[in-house]
C-alpha cells in the first residue's frame, strides 16, 4: 500500500476529460485523463507541489489545498474524506470509541444477545477487516460461518472460494463493493499491518481482487441488496442494512431482510424451521453455543 495518495489521484485524474473542465484537448495523451500540469493549473497550485502530493511528499497540506484539488477532480463526499486519510494518515476520521467500550475485535454479550433476539432474521458482526466476529443461527445456516475450515472472512469468501460465484449471482457487484469498502477502510488505518497483509495475500492470489484494488475506488458500505444462492432453499433477495456500534466504531451489525409475502421470505422460513431442529438440544436457539459465538479471535492474515 507503498504511495496509495498517489496512485488515488492518478486514477481520480484519469477519469477526467479536459473537456469537461472547459480545457482544450490538444496534444497526443501518453495517459487518459487530465495532466498532472492542468490539476494543478485547475486547483491554484504549483505544478511543483502538485507531483509533490502526488508522489506523497506533501506533508502538512492545508484543508484549501485539498479542497481543491478534490473539486477539480470531481470527488464526491466518500471520496473527499478518503483523501484526507491518505493525506494525513494517523489522523483518521473515525469516530472516538465510547470510554470503558470494549475494543474490537472482542464482541460485547450484549451485541451477542441481540444478535440472538433477531429470530427470523440473518445477522452478523463485521470487523474492520472483513471479518465475521459473531453471527446468529440464522446467518450461519445461510453463510455457514461454523463449517469447520470456512472462512470467515468475506473477502475471502468472494475472492478465494470457488464456489463464490454460483453463491452470488451478482458475484461482479459483490467483489467490486467489497473492494471499494476495504479501500476506504485501508485509508483510515494505514498502519494496519494485518489489513495489509490481507490485501497483499489476495492480491498475489486473485487477478480479480489485483485489477479492482488497482481501480482506487471508494465506498460505504450502508444499505443495499444482497442476493444469494443457499443450497438447500434456493434463491433469495435480501435488503441488507449496516448498523454502526456507538461503543465501537470499528464493528458494524450487518442485518439481511426480505420483502413480507415475498419467495424470499418463504425460502427464509424454511431455512429457520431447518435451524430450529438442526440445533435442538445444542445449546439452544440462537447459536450462543456454536463456533465463533465465543471469545475466538479474529483470523490472523500476517
């Protein structure tokens, strides 16, 4: 992750034509996109400082400066706020963790507890990493986060399991959002030394995971839909929601719903029915017995 300011702005500048910033497009291009001379003439800066920031030697620029630089080059607020990171790491814009909050990658009893309350309903704690921390029955039965030798860690689940694209029909979707997440999460802790060697793992194992993270795109990961293949009940099209822990930024509940009345629902149903009795007398509803509902530490990529 050697010089990722660099290699942001690069690709943000390359998706810029001159002539949507009003420049004429003369001259034979070596790159697409803007030049490095004409962000710089576009932001008020000195073609000097620019390639400065660019090679990451820009230390201590202003907020002006990166402002900017972020108009010029048309970032949205995702974007923005992911330069900053890069700009200044150590200075992180995260959240400050409640005081006395337990860290991650410990999973408080009380989210666990409500993780178990959620009956009819798939959920899960996500770390910054990508790993799953502590799930409900029901998400293990439709993810399989308890199958001995599974991964449980999401990147790899997309990137490194070949079964991943008849589990994900949307599987391109999938890794693209899931790569764009670990980037911005990537930004924020650049001193993660397990996050990079996670990163450089499926980076030498997959040209896919390679070409997206080569692609510098930035993203949060809030809302949207998941769809999935289980191999007992089919196809089913969730809703999914993030949930931030106010006692610890760094962990996000991931809640799947599906439309009332829907085959989704049905199938959903079915597949909770099929935990119930898989699970009766082995703990009890709800999985608090089952693997990775205790105090298992998140995997190690080092």
């Amino acid at each position: 992750m050697d010089n990722t300011l660099g290699g942001f702005l690069q690709s943000r500048r390359a998706r810029i034509q001159p002539e949507d910033v009003g420049l004429p497009p003369y001259g034979r291009r070596r790159v697409p996109g803007l030049r490095r001379e004409e962000v710089a003439q576009l932001a008020g800066v000195s073609v000097d400082y620019y390639i400065r920031l660019e090679q990451g030697r820009g230390r201590h620029v202003s907020d002006a400066v990166l402002d900017a630089v972020a108009r010029v080059l048309r970032l949205d607020a995702t974007e923005r706020a992911h330069l900053r990171d890069l700009a200044r790491p150590g200075q992180a814009h995260t959240v400050a963790p409640v005081p006395g909050a337990v860290p991650s990658p410990a999973v408080r009893p009380g989210v666990r507890l409500m993780l178990d309350s959620f009956h009819d309903t798939p959920a899960f704690v996500l770390g910054r990493r990508m790993d799953v921390l502590a799930w409900n029955a029901l998400a293990d039965a439709l993810h399989g986060f308890s199958t001995p030798g599974a991964s449980r860690n999401m990147l790899q689940r997309v990137f490194l399991d070949p079964a991943a694209g008849d589990i994900y029909p949307d599987w391109s979707a999938v890794a693209a959002e899931s790569v764009a997440y670990t980037r911005l999460r990537a930004g924020r802790h650049q001193d993660d030394e397990e996050l990079e060697a996670l990163v450089a793992e499926l980076s030498t194992k997959s040209a896919d995971f390679r070409r997206l993270w080569d692609d510098h795109l930035v993203k949060e990961k809030t809302y949207g839909v998941k769809r999935l293949v289980h191999p007992v009940v089919g196809r089913m099209d969730f809703g999914y929601e993030t949930l931030a822990l106010p006692g610890d930024p760094e962990q996000t509940i991931v809640v799947y719903t599906a439309p009332p009345g829907s085959a989704s629902e049905e199938r959903l149903r079915m597949l909770a029915s099929w935990t119930a009795k898989s699970t009766a007398g082995v703990g009890g509803h709800g999985g608090r017995d089952c693997p990775g509902q205790g105090a298992d530490p998140a995997p190690d990529h080092r």
